[in-house]
C-alpha cells in the first residue's frame, strides 16, 4: 500500500518521499518525508467520499490562512496541474480522491506530557482563535447530518444497550438525560463553522526545549455548524482525560479561550454537560464500531480514558461552573453583580457586628512575612493559637485580623491538599478575623435568617459555628458566616429562625470552646453556597484565589469598613526582582526560570510569600534544618550579653574549638575563626605558602573555593568562566576525577592513581614557570565538579606526590563537612589521608556568617612568623556560641546517623529510577552528598545538558529545591539539610520519577 500511494504522491505532486500511516476512522493518512526532510501529508479519502467535504476543508483552510495567519494550521499544496485535490486509483482499483497538506511540527497532544496549566491555557487561546476565525466562515457542506455534531447526540439514546454494564449504562442514561435538559439553551446561542474535532489527536505540541508549545490545529475533516461552545466542550472532554487536576485543567483551557474569543455566562455554565455528552458519545460509538472492526485498535483509542473520567472522576458541576465563570471574569450568576452592587450601596448603614464601630479598630497582620507564627508550619500548638496576638494586643483589646492574608497557623491535615508536606496547602484566609475578649456580644448586620448552626469541637476547628442568609430589596440572596462562637451562646438557635439587624444572636467564644484559638470571630461573606453548603472553606489554596475570591469576597462593607482597610497587600515579587534588578550587580545569578520568593523555613521546607511549602533537598548551608531553635534561642540569648571578638578571652571561644577538634585527628590542633568559606580558603592559602616558601598551587579543573581575589585565583569555575580573569601562571590544572566520563573510568586499572599520577606533570609544568610549589587544594569530594567521589587511592597519591615536592595539602571540606557524609565526619576520612589544613564553611554557621581553618602545629607556627591575623566577626562571642551548638546539634539529633539512613534511601530511590529511564547515566553520593549524571546516551555519554534544566525548573515548579552542577550543567545536586527525613526522600524520587517520564526529559537523538 505504501509502495502504491508513493508513486501517486511523486505522479502528481513531483515529491519522491517515504510513507508511513497515521490513525484515521474514515480515511487513509500517510505521513510523507521527502528526500530534502520537507513533511507532509497525504490525505487518501474513502472511496465514495463527497467532494464537497473535502471542499469545505481546503476552503476553510485558506479562509483561517487569512483571517488569521499566525494560528497553527496546515496549508494545501497544489498538484503538479494546480490542483487542490486530484483523482488516483487504489490497489482495488477504485477512484480516490486524494489531496496533500503541510505537515506540522510536533507530536499530537495525547502523546505528549506534561499537560501543565501554561499549556492548556495556549490550547484554549488557540481553539479561541480558531472558533474567532471561522466564525465568518461559511459553506453549505456545514449543514450536515452528522453523528458527531454535538447537538445531534441524543442519536447514542437508543444506542445505550450495547452497554451492557449496568452501572455504565445508568450513568450514561443520566449523562444523556442532563444533555437533553441543557439542549435547548444551547441551540438558541448562535451557530457558526466550527473544527468540532478538537480531541488529543488532532492537537500538535512541539518540545520547544522541554516547556510546550501548540503548533498544530489539524483535521477538519467533522466540520459543522453548532454553537461554539460545543466546541470548546469537545477540546474540553480531552483535556480532562487522565489529568490529574481536571477542574484546575478545565479552567485553565476555559480562560485561555475567554482570552481571545469572550464567552457569555450562559455558554460557559453548558460546558460540563456538554463535555460529558461528548464523551458518552465516544465511549457508545467505539463500541459500536469495535463489534464491527474488533481488530482495529483506533475504534477505542480514547474509550479506556473516557471511562477512567466519567466513572473515577466526581466533580462538583456547581461548583465547577463557579470556578470557569471565575476564572473567565464573569459573575458567578446574574444575582452576584446585583448583590455586590446592593452591599456596596449600603456601606455605612450595617448595624455593628460587636455592636460598636470598627474603623479605628487597629488591623495586626499573622501573614507568613509578618509573623513567625507557629514556630513550626506543619504544628500549630494549642499555646500558640491561644496566644495569637498577644506579642502585640493585650487580651482586652479590639483588633481585626486582615482579608485575603496568606498564613501558616493553619496546619491540621484537612488544610493539606496532598499526601506530602510539600503538596498544595490552603493557607488565605478568606474572611476578616474580629479580636476581642470572650464574651463579647454578636450581632447580625442586617436581617437575616438562620440557615445553618454547628459545633465544631475539633482541635483548631471553628468550635461554635452560624451561617445566616440575607436578602437584598430585590430578593437577591446572600450569606454571612461567624465562627468561633460559645457554643451554648448559639445552642437556643433553630434553623429558620428570623434574626432581627443589630440582635445579638451569639458571643464570642473562650479558648476552651472556639477551637482552641485566642477569641475572635472569624467574619465571611458568600454570594452562593454552591457546591458548599454548610462546609464553607475558611481558607483556600493560593491557587484557587480566582474561585474563592469570586465565591467569598471581601467583606468589609459589611463591617462598614473600606476593602482596602481590612485587604491584605503581600510584598509583590515582581516589584522585589525588579528592585534587584535596578539596584543589585548583574552578575548576582538568580536560580531557576521562575525565581522564588522565600519568606519562611522549618527543617527541610521553606515557604513563600504566599505559604506555599517548599521541600529544600539543595541547601547545604542549614546544616542542622532551618529555623533552629536551639541555634535562635542562642543568637538571641547572646545578643543580650553582647557579642564581641578574639581580642578578647571569652570561654565560648575555647567551647567551640574544643568542640571542633574533638572531630578531627589529633595532629590537626590549632584552629582560626573568620567569616566564610571565602575567607577560611584565602586563610589557608597563607598558611601553604607561609609554611612551604612556595607560591604555586595545584587544583583540579572546575574547582570552586570563594569569591575573594586569592579564592578566586584557586577556582577554575570562576577564572575559566565567561569574563573570567583566566589562569594564574602559579596555578597548574589537574582533571576532575571524574570516574564516571572522565580520562580514567570505573572499571579501569587504578583509576584513582591514574588521576593523582597527573600532578607529577603540573609540577613539572610549574616547576618549568619558576613557581615553588605551596601546596594542593581541592574539595575533597568535587561539588561544583559534578558531586564526585574520586576513586580510591586518588588523594593518598596526590598527597604523597606533593608533600615529596615541598607542599601543603589543603581539604577544602565546605561542602562534606561535619556529618553531611553519614559514616564519615569529613570526606578525608572517606579517602584513608590526613590532611594539613582543613577548611571548612557555611555549614557550619547554619546560616551565621562562620567559617574555619584547622592545621598542625608546624604549619601554625610557620603561619605565626608573619604578622598579626585577625578578623573581627570570625571569632565574634555569637559566632563561636553558633558553631558549637550547631556541632552539639548533629551529635545530639543523630544528624550525621540521619545522613546515612537517609542517603542509603535516597541512592535506592535514584538507582531504580536508573532503570527505568536511560537518561541517568549515573548515580552516585555518599550519605546526603549525592549527584545523578545526565547523558543523552550511556554508551557516548554525551551530556544531557538541556534536560538537566528541564528537569530542574519542573522540579521547582512542582516546589522541590535541588540543583544542577558540573562543567556541562547536567548533574543533578542533591544534598538537603541533614534533617531531612522519609517523607521528604520519597516526596523527591516520587517527583523526580514522574518528570522523568515527561516530554522534555527524554533523551535527544
């Protein structure tokens, strides 16, 4: 068959070209590639097939092709003689009509993953585009008895027998029933051409470096005239199948085609029937075709989808029409627009809702920014909520809490939107809080009637609960809910009962009965209880502010307050990166594509702005977890006493260095304090050259040390950088030891001493400089290298190389240091060598500016000949309080145990996910020191450096913290604070397994 229409394509259109087929229900579909790589295809119609169809396609191609000529659709090319459709025989011998397209770059939609919300947005612009441009469109072929013209479907009525599942032929009976209830609202909106096959087919999405992009609309071979939102509904039913988040899919694909083609209230609201019936159609239609051709797969290619969603997926259709109004701009429903008008109206004449004013009430934020608390985000204590405020407001004061404020005081589960701590959590608060003493009076401020009363005992819950419901002059309905109530206050309240404007109706409740917080009454106005009810989410997700906006706005009006006296303003990130871009060096690197914002931190998470949880499996620097309290208790402890230098004898000094070296082999003794890494390693560089006469260093190639002028001269990473100072003539170069793509490989004769056997020729080279060598220095496990483990026996013999030449070896342990190593307290240890200087960083500080040089006592006293060494901070009383009790930390949390638990766990996760996906070339680590090598290829090993990135910004879009290294950026960085625990290895390897699995992860080539 392909042989045959190969000779028909080069017969009428002069292009020589290999075939394959494509999937088609009707017709023949070849995927044409000519000698020169130009696509197409060619479209073979079944024999019989009208003319006038194929017509009407080519003429609404060219009609889209100028009306809007940036959409993504495919152009005809004409034959040899001018033609748009030409006559050939098939192998039968019967006349087809046969016709030739572009192809379009990209895979279909169905074979392509993620299907992010950026994405499904684009669709939805493009299908909005499209239904914009053909909506001048006409030809008679549109007015067609079609099967899959939507306002045709009741045809699959009479059809539901052949559903032979009883529990499936009754939803699809129900499915019909609410299409024949929506119909005739929808035949009366306007009728228009349409591509009425929007499904996971017939949409082409291109790579376009990993995130998604629409590049193909194609197939019009259902056209028909029908409302427009039919076909929305039909793109709809596609984007939902097998999407893990379906309404947030669903309002995303709905907004983006509001964005360019505006839909009216009464379209959007026949969307979800709409889209179900489609969906019923398809399930009915393969089955009947699957009795017919059982051996053609194409017949259920979307049956088993479409099943998973109409029986696995339960969505609320009320409230799933309230979030696509919302999330297209629109009034939740006629009523809404009127309400808020009437409120807005009335602003002033309310009855007080504690019966005296609020304006000058003062307004005390609990905002993630504002507050740190609870000291812990995922454990509000009891005394925590029963002191909420108290840092400012006695307990006799009045204060409001603010509208809109993203907070972390709300941790029980039923907050948490998925299984992780890092998963979705609701934390905006959605009404205005009311503080004030136990006791204290409410009243309704209007009439109203009482719809809905409640105890919730629950820990943290509302305790005593009212939802009242208010009609406006016009009969507009509305309501109002107060929590945190006296339970017995409320207790005489029946539902029904007419509560009069300004009637006290309940009190404010003590801790002991309001859900355990510090009295208040939480205030929330609601324009409809749809898809609510009685259960009204205080708190939503920031995701979802869209919705809960619309659903629950502010309500200050009803305080007779202003909505900017009672709406909380976060610090805007936009205005934040724009100030550093203003005012800060350009050079200062931003991470990631979409920056983040943190305000926040608990161990191994971090929050932003708006209390999203971050789960940090890439700071090192909090050795010992964020927010310590025993290192703040500390801090602030001392900074109470005073805080002063080593000019000075203070018994913290002594403390610390007992504590440091009671960590190292005796012969390291003598220990300086200064202020960073930077600073330790420029120390260190003294002390080599102070005690071997030398100035030449040897460093491996890729080496990262600091960012002063002596570090700096010690960091290929950074000389051999774009606009780098370049190479010091005293400095000689070695290879990474690099096991893995490097010179000498796993598996070879002595890799490791294969590696060291390298300085003898940089010692010869500096040698032939005129440089005396000072020593060697290299991270003993290369971080910014690509997270190596060089091979056994490297450092033993560069060690002996260099001290048999006069110099000093330096272990720059910044990043392995203090436990971080699980069985090893420092990487030398790892490498069987005792080294004359250890630096060690960050860490060690857990965020204090702290850093430290440990030598031998000949190198300190060669060091001592020169002039005096001090620096002010590095020693600093605090500084040295810090770096003890984070050494005591580790011992007494089992930190270093914790690493070693927990890295084995970590290595196990990534080695099975190197099984399933050829990507990871390699994975290796010790402890919580761990590096997952990327590569194209695992024979070639050419560095996957593009999907590297991918996979680390979706990696921080799904709100995990880890990094990239090595000199080709493909090497994942994993290396958490040491806290870090079962729940968040397994969140990692979960994530990192599932974007594996997506588009942009797969190996080019």
């Amino acid at each position: 068959m392909l042989q045959h229409w190969s000779k028909v394509l080069a017969e009428h259109w002069g292009i020589e070209a290999d075939l394959h087929r494509l999937d088609g229900e009707y017709d023949l579909n070849f995927r044409a590639t000519g000698r020169d790589g130009a696509g197409y295809v060619l479209k073979v119609m079944r024999a019989g097939c009208d003319a006038g169809l194929i017509d009407m396609q080519t003429a609404a191609l060219a009609h889209v092709a100028e009306a809007a000529p940036d959409l993504p659709m495919p152009r005809v090319i004409l034959s040899r003689s001018g033609d748009q459709v030409v006559e050939a025989a098939d192998d039968a011998g019967e006349t087809r009509l046969v016709w030739l397209q572009e192809a379009l770059p990209g895979v279909c939609y169905a074979k392509f993953s993620p299907h992010t919300p950026a994405l499904i947005n684009e669709l939805g612009r493009a299908a909005g585009g499209l239904a914009a441009a053909l909506a001048a469109f006409e030809h008679p072929g549109l007015a067609r008895d079609f099967k899959w013209d939507l306002m045709q479907a009741d045809w699959i009525a009479p059809k539901l027998d052949v559903i032979t599942d009883p529990q499936r032929h009754a939803l699809l009976a129900q499915i019909c029933s609410e299409f024949t209830h929506a119909r005739d609202a929808v035949s009366a909106l306007s009728h228009q051409a349409l591509h009425n096959d929007l499904n996971d087919y017939n949409v082409l999405i291109s790579g376009n470096g990993g995130a998604g992009a629409v590049t193909g609309l194609i197939d019009l071979g259902d056209m028909c005239a029908a409302p427009r939102i039919c076909d929305l509904a039909i793109c709809a039913a596609y984007v939902v199948l097998d999407h893990a988040e379906p309404e947030a899919a669903l309002a995303a694909l709905v907004a983006g085609y509001h964005s360019v083609n505006p839909l009216s209230g009464a379209e959007v609201d026949a969307l979800y029937p709409l889209l179900r019936m489609r969906l019923a159609m398809s399930v009915v239609n393969s089955t009947l075709m699957a009795q017919d051709n059982p051996d053609d797969p194409y017949v259920t290619i979307s049956q088993a989808p479409a099943w998973r969603f109409l029986e696995g997926v339960t969505l609320d259709a009320e409230l799933l029409r309230c979030r696509l109004r919302a999330a297209c701009g629109l009034p939740l429903d006629d009523a809404t627009a009127r309400v808020a008008a009437w409120i807005d109206s009335a602003r002033g004449s309310f009855a007080p809702v504690i019966g005296v004013p609020l304006d000058a009430a003062p307004m005390g934020a609990l905002s993630v920014e504002a507050v740190a608390t609870p000291r812990n985000p995922f454990d509000m204590t009891a005394a925590e909520a029963a002191a909420l405020g108290s840092d400012r407001f006695g307990p006799d004061d009045i204060w409001l809490g603010y509208y809109r404020e993203p907070r972390l005081v709300y941790t029980a589960p039923a907050f948490r939107k998925g299984p992780w701590k890092s998963s979705n959590r609701r934390t905006v608060h959605m009404g205005v809080d009311v503080f004030a003493p136990a006791g204290t009076p409410v009243s309704a401020p209007l009439a109203g009637r009482v719809t809905f009363t409640e105890n919730r005992t629950g820990s943290l819950d509302y305790g005593g609960m009212v939802i009242l419901a208010h009609e406006t002059p016009t009969g507009d309905v509305f309501h109002t809910l107060y929590g945190h109530l006296d339970p017995d206050s409320i207790a005489g309240l029946a539902e029904g009962q007419e509560i009069a404007a300004g009637a006290v109706f309940a009190q404010f409740g003590a801790v002991d009965c309001n859900g355990g917080w510090a009295p208040h009454l939480h205030f929330q106005l609601a324009y409809t209880l749809s898809g609510m009810g009685s259960d009204w989410p205080g708190v939503a997700d920031p995701d979802e502010l869209y919705l809960w906006e619309a659903i629950c706005p502010n309500p200050a009006a009803l305080l007779n307050l202003p909505d900017a006296h009672v709406a909380w303003e976060p610090t805007d990130k936009n205005a934040v990166a724009q100030m550093r871009r203003d005012h800060f060096g350009g050079n200062l690197k931003l991470t990631y594509d979409d920056p983040v914002m943190l305000l926040r931190g608990w161990r191994h998470h971090m929050f932003d702005e708006w209390g999203r949880p971050y789960l940090d499996a890439y700071n090192n620097v909090p050795h010992v977890g964020h927010a310590h309290p025993r290192i703040q208790a500390v801090v602030a402890d001392q900074l109470t006493r005073m805080n002063s230098n080593t000019r000075y004898l203070h018994p913290a000094q002594a403390a610390f260095a007992e504590k440091l070296l009671s960590k190292l082999p005796p012969e390291l003794s003598v220990c300086w304090f200064v202020n960073s890494g930077s600073e330790a390693n420029e120390l260190a560089l003294r002390l080599a050259r102070a005690a071997s006469g030398g100035r030449g260093m040897v460093t491996p190639d890729h080496g990262y040390h600091g960012n002063t002028t002596g570090a700096m001269d010690l960091s290929a990473y950074k000389f051999n950088a774009k606009g780098g100072a370049g190479q010091p003539d005293w400095v000689e170069l070695v290879d990474i030891p690099d096991d893995y793509r490097g010179a000498f490989r796993r598996g070879s004769e002595n890799p490791g001493e294969a590696y060291a056997a390298q300085v003898d020729d940089a010692l010869s080279r500096m040698a032939g400089k005129g440089h005396k060598l000072a020593g060697f220095i290299a991270e003993t496990f290369p971080s910014v290298g690509g997270q190596i483990l060089p091979p056994d026996g490297y450092l033993k013999g560069v060690y002996e190389r260099i001290r048999a030449a006069g110099g000093i070896c330096i272990a720059d342990e910044v990043q392995t240091g203090l436990g971080r190593l699980g069985e090893h307290y420092f990487a030398f240890e790892a490498q069987g060598v005792l080294p004359d200087i250890v630096v060690l960083g960050k860490p060690i500080g857990n965020g204090h500016p702290l850093g430290v040089v440990i030598t031998t006592p000949e190198v300190a006293k060669a060091f001592a000949k020169g002039p005096e060494f001090f620096s002010t901070f590095g020693g600093s009383t605090l500084s040295c309080r810090v770096g003890k009790t984070v050494l005591d930390i580790v011992d007494d949390e089992g930190l270093a145990e914790n690493a070693a638990v927990m890295g084995a766990r970590l290595m196990s996760g990534l080695q099975g996910l190197a099984e399933k996906h050829p990507l990871i070339g390699d994975v290796r680590g010790m402890g919580l020191f761990v590096g997952v090598e990327m590569v194209n290829d695992r024979t070639r090993r050419d560095p996957a450096t593009r999907q590297t990135a991918y996979i680390l910004n979706r990696m921080r879009a799904a709100r995990i913290l880890i990094g990239c290294e090595g000199p080709d950026n493909n090497i994942l960085k994993v290396r958490p604070p040491l806290t870090v625990d079962a729940e968040g290895i397994d969140r990692l390897i979960h994530q990192l397994g599932a974007i594996l699995s997506e588009s942009g992860s797969q190996p080019d080539g």
